[in-house]
C-alpha cells in the first residue's frame, strides 16, 4: 500500500514542460497538410470523373457566385479533413509528423474528439490563418479551444521528485 500512495504522489508531481512550436514549423505544418489535402481531393475528383464524366460538369459552368460557393465548400471540407486526421491520431496530421509537433490541451494531455471536432471547424472561419502570426505563435484554432501545438523534441516531462 505505501508503495501504492509514493507512486500516486509521484504522478502527481509531475510536471509538464512544454515548449510551443515556432511560427516557421507551424506554416509548415499548415502547407504540408494543405496540398495533402488538394492531393486527396484531386484524386477523388479524378476517381469521380472515370467512373461518371457527367457529375462533374457543373465545374465548367461560369455562373455568378459558384466561386465564392467553392471557397465555403472547400473550407468546411478542410475543417472536416482535419478534424478526422487531428482525432484519429491524436493531435498529429502529416506535416506535425513531419516537424514532429502535436496539437494538445494545455496542460499537455491529448487532445478529445470533440476538441479536434472545435479545432477544425476553427479553421473554417475565414482568415484563421492570418491569426497564426505572431509571437509565440498562437492562432484562433488555438486560442478558442485552450490548445497549442508543441514541440514534441523540446517538450518533455519533469520529475520534480527525481531532480
């Protein structure tokens, strides 16, 4: 039992050290996760295009207005991309695994599904991007979910305990 309660209060004084990622990894992370999702999108527009020509033929009408229809569609099915991949892999996408960040809450636990669901929709509001610019990097799909993306090799746990 007396080991029971020293592991207990171990855990407890753990500590978090966790270093937010740099503005350079998050545009990174933010161009990576963009063609990726353009190259996805064009491969099932291509599969859809083999399989019926025809469905895809309003693409080539010039009516007033599909254009700013085709920006919203885009946005919301990147929001919905992102929240699949982020609650899949538990705050990862392909380009923080690439710069070796993750999306977390911020006392360093993984993000749930409902936040990556609130992270990705974030993105959906028109010039969220813009909002990644500054110093410490900090963007609204940040800031409105109580969440940042970290540096997974400079952020690590402290043992007050063992120190």
């Amino acid at each position: 039992m007396q080991q029971q309660e020293i592991l207990k209060d171990q855990l407890i004084n753990l500590d978090y050290s966790l270093v937010r990622a740099e503005g350079g990894k998050r545009f990174l992370n933010y161009v990576i996760d963009l063609v990726l999702f353009y190259v996805l999108v064009f491969g099932l527009s291509f599969v859809i295009a083999l399989i019926s020509p025809d469905s895809l033929m309003w693409l080539t009408e010039d009516s007033t207005g599909l254009g700013l229809l085709d920006r919203l569609v885009t946005l919301v099915c990147y929001a919905i991309y992102m929240f699949i991949i982020e609650a899949l892999f538990k705050g990862k996408s392909l380009g923080k695994l690439i710069t070796r960040t993750r999306a977390v809450n911020l006392d360093g636990s993984s993000i749930s599904v409902s936040t990556a669901l609130a992270r990705g929709f974030s993105r959906a509001v028109p010039f969220c991007v813009l909002s990644a610019f500054g110093t410490p990097c900090n963007p609204w799909q940040d800031r409105w979910t109580d969440t940042m993306v970290i540096d997974e090799r400079q952020s690590h746990l402290l043992d007050p305990v063992a120190a």
